[in-house]
C-alpha cells in the first residue's frame, strides 16, 4: 500500500547529537502529516538510530492525483496499525 511517510530526529543544539524523545518526534510527525491520508497510520521508534518514522496510508482520490510512479510501496519497519491521532 502507498503511504505518506516522514523521518523525525531530535537533535541538541549543546551536543549537537540527536535526543532520545520519542514523544517530541512523534508530536512533530502527526503535526507534519496532518490534512493528507486515510484514517490509519503507523508509527515506528528506532532506539538504535533516534528517529521515528511515520507512515499514513494514502487515500485513493490522492493516489488518483499524484504523477505517474510517484507513489509507492515503502519498504521498512512500521508498528502497529491505529487510528490516526489527529
């Protein structure tokens, strides 16, 4: 299935390293992707790398009006499937 999908990081300005806040991230990714997609999203945490991925499903009027092969399958790791949270 197609989807929306954004990257998130926290980086410190001090350290200049990224910040383990999942919430943070996770706040800024609905907030990024609000007003496209379905009413079903996926988030993700990586602990190892510090960011978190966002996944919201695409909408057949969207898919209908995005160009030729600009949507596709995205490969990686999703979490469970929920209502969206905005």
């Amino acid at each position: 299935m197609p989807v929306w999908h954004v990257s998130v990081s926290a980086w410190s300005r001090r350290t200049e390293q990224r910040q383990d806040v999942p919430q943070v991230c996770e706040r800024d990714a609905v907030r990024l992707l609000r007003g496209v997609g379905s009413a079903r999203e996926w988030w993700w945490w990586n602990p190892e790398a510090l960011i978190g991925h966002l996944r919201v499903g695409v909408t057949e009027a969207e898919f209908a009006e995005l160009p030729q092969m600009q949507a596709i399958d995205d490969a990686g790791e999703t979490g469970p499937e929920r209502l969206r949270a905005a």
